[in-house]
C-alpha cells in the first residue's frame, strides 16, 4: 500500500474489450512493453514477438540482469504457476502489493491482465463445479443445493477487491476482455433489467459495477477513416451513450473514433503518467514526435505523413519502407513508432478543431520513464 494517500496517483487502471482479434493484446504490449504479463503464454509472446518484436514478462517466468527468465514460484511456492481463475489472481495481486512483491511491481511499471473474461468465467465455472461436489463445503443453501447468488455475490466482492488493491499496487493495472451485447430480461416480478454493450467480467451486473472504478474502459473497433496503414482500429468512447455502449476516459483525450493506440492517449492526457519503453528503444519516442508533427502540419495528408515514415524507416532500418515487410525486429520496432506517432498526431489534429467548451485536456500528459537499474533482488 502506499505511503502517502494525499499524493495523486499516477498508475492506470483501466480496460479495453471488443470482439476477438481486435489488436486489444498488441496495443497493451505497446503501451506497457514491460509490464507483467498474465494470461495463456502463446496468446500473449505470439502479437508481442511478431509485431513488435520483443520478448514480455508473462508469469510465472521473470527477467534477471542477465536477459534470462526465472520461475518466480520457485523462490515463492506459495504463488500460484499458473493464474487461470479469479482466486489465483487475488493472490498474485495481494503479493504485488505487499512489501515482497511491490519491488517487482514498480520493477514492471504495470500489470497486464490478457483476458480477464476467460480468467472470470474459469472461476464461476469452478465455482459450480465446487457447489455440485457433495464433498465440497462451499456455494451451498442450507438445503445442500447450488448457492447460485452466493457464487456472483463472491464474484462482485472478488471485483472490488481487484479494482481496489490495483489502486494501490505502485504500478499501471491494465486488462482485456470480450464483450458483451446491449440488453434486457424480465424479472420475476415483471419488471426489465437492461445493461449496455459492455465488457465481459463474468456476469452482466458487472458491466457497468467493474468500468465505474476505472480510468479508462473502451470498446475496440474497426475504423476505416485510420491513417495507420496496417491496423485499421480505433477505440470508441462516448460517455454520452453509455446506456448503450459502456465507455469511459479520464485522459479527456477521447471520442468516438480515437485511435487505438493508449500510449498516445495517455500522452496526450494532463496527468503525469510515467510508461516504460523497451530498453534501447527509447529513440521510439523522437521519432513518435517527428510523425505525429507531420500528420498535424499536413492536415492528415496521407502523402506527407508517408515521406516522414520512409524517413524513419531508412534511418532505423537502413532499408526502403514496404509496408506490408516486417520479418525482421529492427523494421517492427520502426513501424511500432510510427503507429504511436501517427495516433498521437491524429489525436493532436483533432484538438486544433475543437473550442474551449469540448473540454480537451491538451497534452502534458505521459512520459517515458527511464528502465530500472535491475530487477528487484
């Protein structure tokens, strides 16, 4: 827990969920490329080792100073190896949170939660299972049947408990998830409950309870109107219409068709947010600027934004700019900067067009934070 509850934190929390393949797992590694990693293994190195091209932090295996990775839960045995349900991610998150594990937390810079629905729906399901086992004391009535109310009351308790000592870890708390369609039942007593299109966090009281305590939660879509020529994404928030469509940003960096890209978001936003870069690609942040400057003095031309990123792709390559040849690091870590500084720039276009009454915070926000000496000893 932090020392001093008077200071403004400067760590996210928040959420991005869509439909499957939306890019949602890519831009978390782009925005926290450092960050611990918790989720299926492949699911996560396959986006970050393909498009970005580096190698994540994914728990239970941690980096050491000499580039290698170790199973924490060795000198930990009472971590869990494997974070599949709800239980085993309070755990790992009360231990990032303690005087053991903070230094691990401040270490990562964030926390990267990929596919909290599937996390969720793994505990109701072991839930069930638990609550039909005779042998088994727990999610019972008195008449020995399945405690249905007492499984989703402990499910919007496990929720609290995340959303809160996220707060409090010294590190971002960042998470995906799959989401769920606009809609309505009829009650018992014959009353309608209704919940917008929202993220998946296991049942749908949970739609609007779980986004309530974020900083961000945004639905990500596909966006034809995007300048990045290879993702063609966004992320929608409109908190005018989120009793159809869950969203909401406290950057004030956000509409309905922001591109998806949160490092530039959170650039872009008036709290000092501090995000890491992989070690040796902090010139990523320079040439961000010079794209994100061209997409601005051109208006979004699409020819004057291309001469800027043959630019960057000759300097840091020492090859021609093809678009759609990325086989080797040198050329995704050049795209991955492009991508930020096109999104920055179409962020910082947008808010030339706006007054003083469409309450846009103006940048000052996010900068990189300089790589730790070494992981915690």
């Amino acid at each position: 827990m932090t020392d001093d509850i008077t200071a403004p934190s400067p760590y996210l929390v928040g959420c991005a969920y869509s439909i499957p393949g939306m890019s949602k797992t890519t831009d978390a590694l782009a925005t926290f490329p450092r960050a611990l990693c918790i989720g299926v293994r492949s699911a996560i190195a396959t986006p970050a080792e393909n498009v970005l091209g580096f190698t994540p932090a994914v728990w239970p295996l941690f980096p050491q100073a000499d580039g290698t990775f170790v199973n924490i839960t060795e000198s930990c045995p009472h971590l869990p190896a494997q974070v599949d349900d709800l239980d085993r991610l309070i755990t790992v998150l009360k231990w990032l949170s303690s005087p053991e594990g903070e230094g691990w937390a401040q270490y990562f810079g964030a926390v990267y939660v990929d596919d909290q629905t599937l996390i969720d729906r793994t505990w109701i399901m072991r839930s069930k299972a638990a609550a039909a086992d005779p042998r088994d004391p727990r999610f019972k009535t008195r008449a020995g049947n399945v405690d249905t109310l007492g499984i989703y009351g402990t499910l919007g308790d496990h929720k609290t408990f995340i959303a809160n000592v996220s707060r409090w870890m010294k590190c971002h708390f960042w998470c995906s998830a799959h989401e769920i369609e606009r809609g309505s039942r009829v009650n018992h007593d014959g009353s309608a409950t209704k919940w917008p299109m929202g993220p998946d966090f296991g049942s749908k009281s949970q739609i609007t309870k779980v986004p309530a305590w974020f900083d961000q939660c945004m639905r990500s879509l596909t966006c034809e109107d995007s300048l990045d020529p290879w993702i063609q994404r966004a992320y929608y928030v409109d908190i005018d219409n989120m009793h159809n469509v869950m969203s909401k940003s406290r950057a004030y960096a956000c509409w309905d068709k922001t591109p998806a890209r949160l490092r530039a978001i959170l650039h872009e936003s008036a709290t000092p947010y501090k995000l890491q870069r992989v070690p040796g690609l902090e010139w990523q942040d320079e040439d961000m600027e010079l794209v994100s400057a061209a997409v601005v003095s051109s208006g979004g031309d699409r020819e004057a934004i291309m001469e800027v990123v043959k630019d960057v792709f000759q300097r840091r390559t020492g090859s021609d700019f093809v678009p759609m040849q990325m086989s080797t690091d040198a050329q995704r870590h050049a795209r991955w900067a492009v991508q930020d500084g096109i999104a920055l720039g179409t962020i910082r276009l947008r808010a030339t067009t706006l007054s003083a009454f469409d309450g846009y915070a103006g940048g000052g926000g996010a900068t990189t934070a300089s790589a730790p000496a070494g992981p915690p000893m």
